[in-house]
C-alpha cells in the first residue's frame, strides 16, 4: 500500500528498473567529479568521493522511498557543500526533485521544490554575494525542469492508466454484454423448444388415443390416425432440426432439409388448425380486420402463443371441448383471442405445468403488448393478447 513515505514495495521490483537505478545513481555520483578536480593544482581529499557517494547512493532506493530519499540528498548535499565548497551534488538533488514530482501528491512537490530553490538562493548568496542573481537564475531553470518534467510523467502516467482501466471497463462489459445476449438466445431458445415439442408431442399423443379407439371398431380408421402420428412426429423432428439449426456453424449436410428455414409465421396458422382439429379438438379460426403488413418477429409470436393455448386446451380441455381462435388487426395493433369451453381451471393439471404461460408473457410483453389469461363463465379458458405492430423494439 502506498503511502507518503514508502509508494511501492521494493520487493515487486524487476531487476532491470533496479539495474537502471544504480546506473542513473552512480551517473550522478561522477558528475560530481569534475568540481572537485576543477582546481588542478590541489588533489581533492579521499574523503570527498565518499561524500559524493554517500549523497548520491540512496538514489538507487529512490522509486520506492521518494520523499526520505530527497531529504537525505538534499541535507547531505547542503552539509558537503557546507564542508568543502568543491563538493557540489546538483545532479543527486535534481533527480530526487524529479522522482518526488513524479510519484508524490501537487503540495509536496511544491514544498519540496521550494525548499531546493531557497537553498539554491542561500547558496548563490553565499558564494557571489551581491551578483546572487545572475547564479540564481539558471539553477532555478534547473530547479523549475526538474519539477515539469516529474509533473508530465505523472500525468503521462496517469493518462496511460486511465486508458488501460477504461480498455478494461469496456472488456468487461463486451463479456457482460456477450453473456447478456448468450442467455437471452438461450431462453428464446427454450420457449421455442417447449412450444415445438409439447405442442407436437401433444397432438401425437391426442392422435395414437385416437387410433387405439378406432382400431377396434375400424382398423382403417386406425392406420390412418397412426399415418398422421406418424406425419407429426415428423414435422416434430424437422421443427426441431430447424430451431437447433442456430447453434451450428457448419452448413446442412448434402441432400438434408436446410436446418435454417423460417420460423412459423400467420400463414401457417391453417396448418396448425388442421392438426389440432385432427387430434380431436374442433377448432375455428376467425381472421378480422385490414391487411397490415405484420413484422415477422410478431407473425411467430402470434403463432407460438396460438399453438401453446391449443395445446394447453388439448391437455386439459376434456372431451367435448371446442376452441375458437380469433385474430382482429388493424393499423396499430394486433388482437389475439383463443377460448375454449373445455374443463379449464377444474381440469386435474399437474404441478409442473405453468412454463408455457410464463414463455407466452415473455414474448408478448418483449413487443410492448399484453396478455390475459383466466377462466371462463360458465367453462372453458381464455387466453388474450394485443401487441403493438409500430413497435419493432423488443424483436427477437
């Protein structure tokens, strides 16, 4: 954890930004050098390089302990110069200047930068006297560098983890986004999976009570009931082959039905009267209203909410149950009726039941419309929906 005095654990440190350190550390300590080999005619004491070493060296710990680092160099700095006047450590003084700016907070670059020019004033005061000034103003350009340039690399930086965050952020939400979409395909997968095969399985069902009845009385009759389970289990099968066609990326083998047909539209509803009157259930279909063009995501739902409320009225209807089926469309909807007079709400419904409904509520209220559902005086159900052909928000 950072703090003012310790911003990161020397432990996490690679061993080439160590490397860099002890370089720039030692690159300060010899440019020292010079100063005190500026007056040929006198050796410089032994002394004096362990000085220069002894300010320059704790820059090798500087990214990890900014603010202790500086005060050190910039106390023992000032004490060597205090010692011996050729002893001059500028360099150590301006790179932990730099470190502070770049990795501390604005208030303490500015105190740190500020105690670095009242030394620079002290010092030129002390060695020109009167003339301070014209010293002054290059050390100071020195200073005022050292402390920009820290300044921009932590901007820099911090720009640099900014972006990096926000790529983050937007990975993130790609993946929440993708997932999102994933299990909203594979709940409109499993409505269409349940309304393909209950209702299909429904009917066969219905059809082979059908020809067990029949066969004993007329084997004819039975044969036939048994051809049209037998042509419901197949339209089951290429149903199902169709709606599972989405998950595969190959193409449909050569000589197969094409697994990509479309989806039910209104069109088909004859069809689907057909075989629910085939399995026993005497079915009417009433169409009222003005042609209007239908968005295709509606056409299927419209189909699929027909072919659950039949099927529900074959499972639970009883015998000597009608339906009716009645769609009434104009320009700026759709209503879709479909009653029974069957046993309804009294009818023995086990208590796995109740999916369908929940599937039908869902692509209905995907399109901004409604449903009703409820039992009927003196018998039967009803089921009621009216969806919004002006609104294409919620296709599926």
């Amino acid at each position: 954890m950072s703090t003012l005095f310790t911003v990161q654990n020397p432990a996490h440190r690679s061993p080439v930004r160590w490397v860099l350190d002890v370089v720039v550390a030692v690159v300060a300590g010899f440019a020292a050098v010079p100063y005190l080999l500026h007056d040929g005619h006198t050796r410089p004491p032994v002394s004096a390089f362990l000085v220069i070493a002894v300010v320059a060296a704790p820059l090798i710990v500087r990214r990890s302990h900014p603010l202790p680092v500086f005060g050190w160099v910039v106390l023992a700095a000032a004490a060597a110069g205090l010692w011996n006047n050729r002893v001059i450590a500028g360099l150590p003084v301006l790179i932990a200047l730099y470190t502070v700016a770049s990795l501390l907070r604005r208030r303490v670059v500015l105190g740190c930068a500020g105690l670095v020019e009242a030394g620079v004033v002290a010092g030129t005061i002390w060695v020109a006297g009167a003339d301070w000034w014209y010293n002054a103003i290059p050390l100071t350009g020195l200073v005022v560098a050292a402390a920009g340039l820290g300044l921009y690399a932590a901007t820099r930086r911090a720009y640099l983890l900014e972006l990096q965050d926000r790529a983050d952020r937007l990975e993130r939400e790609r993946d929440q986004q993708g997932a999102l979409a994933a299990a909203a395909e594979r709940a409109r997968i499993t409505r269409e999976m349940h309304d393909v095969v209950a209702h299909h399985l429904t009917v066969m069902v219905a059809l082979s009570d059908g020809a067990i009845a029949a066969t004993a009385a007329s084997p004819e009759d039975g044969v036939e009931a048994m051809r049209d389970v037998s042509a419901t289990g197949r339209r089951a099968l290429a149903d199902t082959r169709r709606l599972l066609g989405v998950l595969r990326d190959a193409a449909p083998a050569s000589g197969s039905p094409d697994a990509r047909q479309p989806m039910p539209d209104l069109s088909e509803l004859d069809d689907l009267i057909d075989r629910v009157r085939a399995a026993g259930l005497p079915t009417t279909l009433e169409v009222h209203g003005a042609a209007t063009p239908i968005p295709t995501g509606i056409q299927l739902t419209v189909y699929r909410l027909v072919q659950e409320a039949l099927t529900n009225t074959l499972k639970h209807g009883g015998a000597g149950t009608h339906a009716a089926v009645r769609l009434h469309r104009d320009a700026g909807g759709l209503r879709v009726e479909v009653e029974d007079d069957g046993a309804g709400v009294n009818a023995d419904v086990p208590a796995t039941v109740g999916g369908g409904l929940a599937g039908m509520r869902e692509r209905v209220h995907a399109y901004g419309g409604e449903i009703h559902t409820g039992p009927r005086e003196p018998a039967g159900w009803r089921v009621a929906a009216t969806l919004q052909l002006d609104d294409e928000s919620g296709n599926p």
